[in-house]
C-alpha cells in the first residue's frame, strides 16, 4: 500500500517539475552596449504599410496580438507611444514561420548586421529557428538594431484564438523581459 502511495506521489512530482521545465523560457538576447538606454523614453512600431509588413505574411490576429502586447510591455516600461519619426526607438518583430528564407530581407532590414557575409549572416542567425518570435529594438536615429531577443513561439492551427493569444503573449513579454531600460526591473537586477 505504502508503496503504491510512494509511487503515485513521485510520479505526481516529476509531472510538476516537468511542467514547470515546459514554462521556464529564457530567450535569447543581445544588445549594444555602448548604446545609452537610459535616454530612452518613447518608442513607435513601423506602420503597417512599411517594408517591414509586406517581408512576412501574418495574419491580423497575430499582427494585432503581437503588437498590442508590445504596448503593453511598453507601457509597464512607462514608456510612451508616439509617432515613427518622433519615437525615441521603434520596435520590430519578426515571426519565422516554416522558413528563415525571409530572415535574410528582416535582419538587413533592421540592420541587424549590415555588410555581413553569409558566414556572418549565418552566425548571427545560428540560434534562430522556425517558429520562432524575434523582437528588434531600433534607435530611431539610425535605425539599426539596439536590442534583439528571440524565443520559441509554436501557433498551432488546431488550438482555439485564445490559446494561440495565450502563446503570443508570452512569447512577446520573455523577448522584452530582458530590454535593459530604465523602467525595466527585472533586466535591471541582473
């Protein structure tokens, strides 16, 4: 009897930690160190007739989900929203869906690596893999990128709108859990 009890519970146990190794996301990040975060106070994302809209085909849920959880991270940064030319950074991001054809036209797009060679090109998106979320940060002076993070986002066509809402969300707020300005906590106790 004592056994069985045992059994059940250590089962129970490796299902929790399980779970909770299926939750724990870290992202990958990047930023440019010499760039001055701090100054940091306002942000816009490309408006939706830029290149930035036509390189990928999302659909409007996606695209609104996605943006509208960048707002909300930004907003908890107490950052304000202004117009593209005005905003002190522009937020980007990228879905790679079934291919990193596209990342290709993305990465020169945000300057992500400008002048790089295939190799460098290929370096820069070694980590990078299908269905997967990359959030670019641009200083809006030069447009090039200040901050990238990227993370798993795996949309199932079969889930209902608010479970693939669920995982978009979740996607965004690990990408920017990370961005190293000054109203961000938790990317300033590290």
């Amino acid at each position: 009897m004592i056994s069985i009890k045992y059994k059940t519970i250590a089962a129970s146990f490796l299902c929790f930690i399980l779970t909770l190794s299926g939750c724990s996301v870290s992202p990958e990040y990047r930023f440019n160190e010499e760039y001055d975060f701090s100054q940091i106070k306002s942000y816009s994302l490309f408006p939706r007739e830029s290149k930035f809209s036509s390189i990928q085909q999302l659909s409007d849920f996606e695209r609104n989900r996605i943006e509208l959880t960048i707002e909300e991270e930004m907003e908890r940064f107490a950052l304000v929203y202004k117009d593209f030319e005005e905003a002190d950074v522009v937020v980007s991001y990228f879905f790679v869906e079934r291919s990193l054809k596209e990342l290709k036209a993305y990465n020169k797009g945000v300057g992500a690596c400008l002048g790089c060679s295939d190799n460098q090109q290929k370096q820069l998106n070694k980590d990078i893999k299908t269905s997967m979320l990359i959030v670019d940060v641009l200083g809006n002076e030069k447009k090039r990128s200040i901050y990238r993070s990227f993370v798993d986002m795996k949309l199932d066509e079969k889930d209902t709108s608010d479970e693939n809402n669920a995982v978009i969300k979740e996607a965004v707020r690990n990408v920017l859990a990370n961005f190293p300005v000054a109203n961000n906590p938790a990317a300033n106790s590290n």
